[in-house]
C-alpha cells in the first residue's frame, strides 16, 4: 500500500476557499470528485486518480489553502501507482476503518451521518437530522445534538418574537472571498485606467420584430430567444470593421495587442457575487449557437460551477443591467480590455417624426467606457453609430456569412 498526498495544483497562482467532499475513513473511486475549491476565477474539482481509502484531512469547508499544500492523503494498493510516485511515510500499514466508521460510511449520499434511533428521535420531533450539526467523530448527529438543536429552536422562536427594530442594525463582519474578492482586485486596477463614457440611444423596435420571429419559429422549447444574444452578434459585426476595441494594453512595452477572437463577456450576478463569463470566437457563431451558448454559461453562473476556461481570456464585456431594471449606468473597464458597454432597459418612450408627429419607439441606452489611453472619442463614436446602425436595421445581420 502506498500513501498518496493530493496536492493543490500550482497552475491556479491564487489562494482557494476550500470544501472537502469526503473525511477520513471514506473510500474513494477513481475519478471520484474529492473536494471543490473556489478561486477568485472559477470553481475547480479536484478528483482522484486512484482508487483508496482517505487517511487523513488537513483542511475544513471554507478554509483558504495555498497552492501547493497538501488538500488530503488517501491510502491505495502500491499496483496502481506508477514507480516514479513517491510514498508519503503517514503510517508504514494501510489504515483500516473501526467498525463505527464502516457503519457511518454507509449513510445516504448527502444526508447526514447518524444511527437509526437517532434519526428516529428526530422524527418525533419533527426536524430534519440533515439540518443539525453534529458534534461526533466524523461530523456524526448524536442524541444531545437532537435535544440541544430543539431546545436553541425554541429559543430562537422566542427570541424573535421579542426582537426589536434595533437588532436589526448590529455590526457584522463578512469575509471577500471567491468572486467578491476578484472583483475587488479587478476595480482597484480599473480605477488607475482613464476612462472615456460614450452613451447613445437606439431604438430597438426592428429587432424586438426579430426576436419575435424566432421565437414564433422556434420548435425547440429548451431555447428561449432573447434580445442579448442578437445584441452580441452585432457588437462582433461591429468590431470587425473597428478591431481597437478588441484589444489589451500592455503598458511596460507599449503596446496594443489586437485581438483575432472575439471572446464576448457577460457580466452575471451571481449569488458569490459578480462573475464575467464568455462566450469564445463569436466572430464564427450563429445567433442560434450563441443563445445555446449564453444559456449554458448563465445556468452554469447560476450554480457556481464556471470553470476556468469560461472565465479566461475575454477580450470585451457587456453589462446587461437592463435585464434587472437599470435605466443606465456608468461601467468599469474589466481589465485588461479596452472597453466595456452597460446596457439599460428597453422602454417604450415618445418621440416626435420629422412630421412633427408622436408616436411610440422602444429605445435602450447604451454606456461605452472606453481606455482612453487608446481608444480616443471618434473611434468611440464611429464603432457605435456602426454597431446603432446593425441593431436599428437587423436584416444586416444575415449578410455576416462567417
């Protein structure tokens, strides 16, 4: 038997908030996940490559591990390790389970782990053993766990039946972490940048018209068609006749790098906090390819698990506050890009013809921050009257044949 260190792996440079999925005397599979760690750029599994035992955990959910530190060690038979692996000297004999071990790892797959007459006790008194902390080997639910889970319960329902206005204003401290912290890094350099705020108004009746043709066609019902998505494919339309706000700065040697992919960023509020996926080589999608594409990023946001490669390399953002209710708003630049564009609300609103007549226009504002280190206001102002002039008129999409 050899004894095999899971290491946290150097290529994420960052600390982690960490969340093991199994403790000491479970038994793992090969390619079982073993434990989820969330960065300031994604949430990584890390799974194991052997099949073992796991002798020892040297981390708690919600601690913050180095890279390189060791995560957990898990026991496994010597054939299925390659010579060139080294053996971790934790116990020269493989750690065998005691018998209250073997009977805990057999609790359900995310309940937890208690004795039959526990569970029952529990019952009687109408909670849910899941939802009471255990102060046991191995995180066990133990009879005084029941008992004293009811009695603080109790305790609890009086104490806010007295609650004053007043509780509701004491100071409280919340550690950044995970996507928070990311954007706290990502702010404090956008607030060095200069930047150059170009807003325009567009009127989106024509493309509104569009949206409903696809939808009325749509024999899918998985896919829901909406505005964003005809709105990215325009920005890349857009950007392919003005390739400056496709690309990053680098100040040390100044220079602008042009970028070839058109790697289109969403910002999407999370319940981690904010978090800019994107969707990668618009240039070559389909409306229909990047709504497929937009869902999947946004259902992954939703649950928390964005990879990396989701994450990386985007090359321009848009902020969609309009989808909360925003009418507009002023962005930071996600660094390192160029540019990022808020999107309010589509309103119905007034406007007066050339007629001199009133009539109804669904307009949407649209706020362009720019690096005005190099992007100055007319090529600002000519990429936008280009990107206006596709929304405004969307049968011009059809002539991108890429």
């Amino acid at each position: 038997m050899k004894h095999i260190n899971i290491l946290f792996d150097p290529r994420y440079n960052c600390t982690q908030e960490y969340q093991c999925l199994h403790w000491q005397g479970d038994e793992v599979e090969e390619y079982q996940q073993l434990c989820e760690v969330q960065s300031d750029k994604a949430t990584i599994e890390i799974t194991s490559q052997y099949q073992g035992k796991v002798v020892n955990v040297l981390h708690v959910p919600g601690d913050i591990v180095k890279v390189g530190e060791t995560l957990l060690s898990i026991s496994v038979d010597g054939s299925q390790v390659p010579s060139d692996v080294g053996e971790t000297p934790l116990n020269s004999h493989p750690i065998e389970p005691s018998n209250e071990i073997l009977e805990l790892i057999k609790a359900p797959k995310g309940e937890a782990l208690s004795t039959p007459a526990v569970r029952n006790l529990a019952k009687q008194h109408g909670i849910d053993v899941n939802d009471v902390p255990g102060t046991g080997k191995l995180g066990r639910v133990q009879k005084e766990d029941i008992l004293n889970y009811v009695k603080q319960t109790l305790e609890a329902e009086q104490i806010v039946l007295k609650m004053t206005d007043e509780s509701l204003y004491q100071d409280k401290t919340v550690p950044i972490r995970g996507y928070q912290r990311a954007m706290v890094k990502s702010m404090t350099a956008a607030a060095t940048i200069p930047h150059f705020h170009y807003i325009e108004e567009i009127n989106c009746d024509e493309l509104g018209k569009l949206k409903v043709a696809f939808q009325t066609q749509n024999s899918n019902p998985d896919i829901k068609f909406t505005f964003l998505p005809m709105l990215i494919k325009s920005l890349s339309m857009a950007m392919t006749t003005h390739p400056l706000l496709n690309s990053t700065l680098n100040l040390e040697k100044y220079e602008v790098n042009l970028k070839g992919s058109h790697n289109i960023g969403v910002a999407m509020a999370t319940p981690v906090g904010l978090v800019v996926p994107n969707i990668k080589n618009v240039q070559s999608l389909s409306i229909l390819e990047i709504t497929k594409e937009l869902a999947r990023l946004q259902m992954l946001a939703k649950e928390n698990k964005l990879n990396h490669e989701d994450i990386c390399d985007g090359t321009i953002t848009l902020s969609n506050i309009g989808a909360i209710g925003g009418k507009s708003g002023s962005p930071l630049i996600n660094v390192p890009e160029v540019a990022i564009i808020a999107l309010g609300r589509i309103q119905k609103v007034a406007c007066f013809g050339d007629n001199g007549h009133v009539y109804p226009v669904s307009l949407m504002t649209a706020n362009i921050a720019a690096d005005h280190r190099i992007l100055d206001g007319a090529t600002v102002s000519q990429f936008c009257n280009e990107w206006k002039k596709l929304i405004e008129k969307p049968e011009l999409l059809l002539l991108h044949t890429r």
